[in-house]
C-alpha cells in the first residue's frame, strides 16, 4: 500500500476509534492548535531546523489527544514524547518538528487527532525550503452580536506572520463605517517571521439595522489583499423597571414580590431574560432571593430589620442587556420589644433567651428554642397573647439571625442572653452580635465575643414600661 494511502487509512481509523470516546467527555472538550502552519525558511543541503507548535484543551472538560503523526512530508519528523494523552482543562503541550533541508522545496503536514467532537482531527501544515510572508488574520470571522444603538463593542483581531520572511502591512480599512480599528503601531508595520500585531475593532451602530462588512489588509504576502468579515445588529436597550411589592414590610413576619413585569424594549423587542441580585441587606441576613427565571420573584422574607435592595438586569431577544435598576425594601420590627442576634463563624450554634421579670434560664420563665418557637409561652396576664414572647428564627448550621419579638410586653425588667450550645464543630471565640428594637426603633445595640461552650453570656436588661436598655 502505497505510505499516502497508509496514512489515510490510518487516519480514517483513528477517527472510527474516536466514536467510542464519551459524550461527556467530547461535548465539553475543544482542541486549539496554535500555529496551524510552521515555515522553516531556507538552509544549506542537511541542515535541520526545528520548530514547535502547541496542543491546548480549551474546553471545560477533559480533552483525550489519541495520535500525532505525520499525514505527508517525509522531510519532516515529530518529536511527541508525552504528548498522547488526557488534557485537563488549560493545559497545553508542545510537540516538536524537525526539517532536514534536502536543497529544494518541501512540504508536509501532521495531524492530531483528538475528542474534540467538533474537530477530531487538525492539521497543521509544514513548509520548507521557501522564504515568503504569509497573512494570517485570526479571528476570520468578528461576530459582534446586537449592540445598542448609540453603545460600541470591542474585539480584538489578529495580525500574524506564519511566513518565513518579514511581512509588510501597508493598510487597513473596513468596508462599512460602523465598523472601525485602532492600531498601536502606525501603518505600514512590518511583522518577522512569527511576530503577530493586535487590531482593537469597533462596532457602533448608528441605527437599528443588520450589518455586515470587512476588515481589509493589504500587504506584501503574495496571496495578496486578506480580510476578515465582521458582522453585528443594532437593536435598542431594553429599559429594566423593578419594584418591590410591598415595599415596607415588618420583617419574619411578612413577605414581598421583587416585580419586573414593566420592564420593555423601546424598539419592540420581546423581554427574553430577567437577571434579579440582592445586592444589600442588612450584616448578619442570611435571606436570599427566590429561585426564578421570570420577571418577579415572589415570596421574599426578610429575615432582620433594616433594608434590603435587589438589582435587575433585563435581556431583549437581541441579547442586547438594560442598564440595572434598583428596588429598596424596607424590613420593620414587629410589636413593642423586638430582640434580634447573629454571629461571625458559622458551624458555631448561638442560642437567644429571653427571660421574663423575675425569670431564669431553661425555665417557662425564658423564652428559648426548647419551648418558645413560634409562641408557646404564657406570660404576663394568663390567655392574653399580646404579652406572651415568640421565637420566630432559631438558627443551628449558619451564622444567624435569630429573633424573639414581643406585642405588647408586661412590665417589669428583661433580661436578653446569648447561649454558645454545646457540641457544635466551631469551639473558639466568636463574636455575637445583637440589636434591640423598641417601639420600632433601634434602642441598643453590641456585639460581643462569646467563647466557651456552654457559656451563657447576658447582654442587656430591658425595663418595661419605662423602655430603657440597661447592658450587664
């Protein structure tokens, strides 16, 4: 069999062999093979040269490189020592080429084949003997995708000498005028062997249009004029309008809907994408916005007073995105006395107590999370529910908060606690924060370090009716 028709047959089986690699694993997986053409230039009869180029995985998952063999060339030899293999994601490996100059012209190529399920097979071709410029423009096709009309978008375009002699650039220009570049060097530029130069190309639609045209270089390679074909469409912005629906809200107890049902393109185009982040909320809220992909998500509870804002970012069917627009919610205290904590080291289970006048600890005369979740407690006058406390938050796994609120206190003195429970992983100190509400407002305020397990650390005394916080 003659060796040209051996390699196809290689080749060929190589790639019926690729059929049994994974989907998994040639979905995600992509082969980049950087340069794709290695010009040796000239040299005296049985000299050598040796030139490199690179296997990369620039996919996601894992990329298996099966052979690199040489297709035609007999001038030519791979060095690929430790090149087979499997390729994590970024990882990359050189493989060497040999020329040994024969007086005349030569020309080869060597294949790699690969999982890449897009191109399980790249070339990569081999020249020698010859002494030319050669344009390579990569990439040959700029895709801007929609941009706003009145916004720009950059991409980078570049100029590479794959020839075996120095390349003079003489001009370039683009076709259509949204299209426009901007070069560090002025022209003409003159590229060596290898040496490549970045072009920053611009899109800026002046209208709502599709657009096509050419970025063209002239220059000495003897192929000629080379171009790289630029596309985009101008849609217009979409404009985001959010709210938070109720936009006051007493916090645990109630909930609100972040709404984007109003946002619109002012062009027509359909709202395909809403993008909802809460972007502040007050230290110490573990609160998280709803799972959703549709304009409003409903159901948000915060779990602390204070304020929380949530952003949205709409999309249009262009893929062209608003400006964000921010919602504020405002989380008031619940009832008279309001008592809120949260901690910095999460893995550490910080307990609230809150004893009665005249009560002590792990007794129904304190409100804990052995008998006051959700209520439970009878205190003040007997079948009244408005003096009764109500653990409405107890946190074990994170960092907080928690929260015990009363309506309409007994009077007497109060006494807020902190409980650092036994057997939890985290055992050095860590430091407790806590706030206490009256009348719906923030009365006092601190944050200590609790360390200890077991430890019961009393914070403040709370006098009733006469409102006043006494730290301890």
């Amino acid at each position: 069999m003659p060796v040209v028709a051996s390699l196809i047959f290689l080749v060929a089986c190589q790639d019926y062999k690729l059929q049994g690699v994974t989907d998994q694993e040639s979905a995600a997986a992509a082969i980049e093979v950087t340069p794709t053409s290695l010009a040796f230039g000239e040299l005296p009869v049985d000299q050598t040269a040796e030139k490199t180029f690179t296997i990369k995985n620039i996919g996601s998952e894992t990329l298996n490189v099966t052979s690199v063999e040489m297709y035609m060339g007999s001038a030519f030899t791979l060095t690929t020592e430790g090149v087979m293999g499997r390729y994590e994601p970024d990882e990359s490996r050189d493989v060497t080429v040999t020329w040994t100059s024969s007086g005349g012209e030569d020309s080869g190529q060597a294949v790699v084949v690969s999982s890449d399920g897009v191109s399980p097979q790249t070339f990569v071709d081999l020249l020698g003997g010859t002494s030319v410029p050669s344009l390579e423009i990569d990439p040959s096709t700029v895709d801007f995708g929609a941009v706003g009309v009145g916004h720009t978008k950059d991409e980078t375009v570049t100029l590479r000498n794959v020839g075996s002699a120095p390349l003079t650039i003489d001009s370039i220009t683009e076709t259509d005028a949204v299209f426009t570049h901007e070069l560090a060097d002025e022209l003409p530029i003159v590229l060596d062997a290898g040496q490549e130069e970045e072009v920053t190309v611009t899109f800026a639609p002046d209208a709502s249009d599709t657009f096509a045209g050419q970025m063209q270089v002239t220059s000495d390679d003897p192929e000629g004029m080379k171009y790289a074909t630029l596309t985009g469409e101008s849609g217009s912005q979409p404009i985001a309008v959010c709210e938070a629906d109720p936009d006051t809200i007493e916090a645990i107890h109630e909930d609100t809907t972040w709404k984007g049902s109003e946002s619109y393109d002012p062009q027509g185009y359909a709202i395909t994408g809403y993008r909802w982040t809460l972007v502040t909320k007050p230290a110490g809220s573990a609160a998280t916005m709803p799972a959703g992909s549709g304009a409003n998500r409903a159901g948000f509870t915060p779990d602390l007073v204070g304020t929380y804002e949530a952003e949205l970012v709409v999309t249009n069917e262009l893929g062209d995105r608003s400006e964000p627009c921010t919602a504020t919610l405002t989380a008031e205290p619940g009832g008279d006395l309001w008592i809120e904590i949260y901690w910095t080291h999460s893995g550490d289970d910080m307990d609230l107590h809150l004893l009665a006048p005249g009560g002590s600890l792990r007794t129904n005369t304190d409100c804990y999370y052995g008998n006051c979740v959700g209520a439970g407690l009878d205190w003040g006058t007997r079948g009244d529910t408005s003096d009764n406390p109500s653990l409405d938050i107890d946190d074990i796994p994170g960092t907080g908060p928690e929260n015990i609120n009363i309506s309409d206190p007994q009077n007497g003195t109060f006494t807020a606690y902190v409980n650092d429970y036994p057997g939890s992983s985290y055992t050095p100190g860590n430091d407790v924060t806590m706030n206490i509400y009256i009348g719906g407002a923030l009365a006092w305020t601190d944050t200590r370090t609790i360390t200890g397990e077991n430890s019961d650390e009393a914070f403040a005394e709370i006098s009733w009716p006469d409102k006043t916080v006494t730290p301890l």
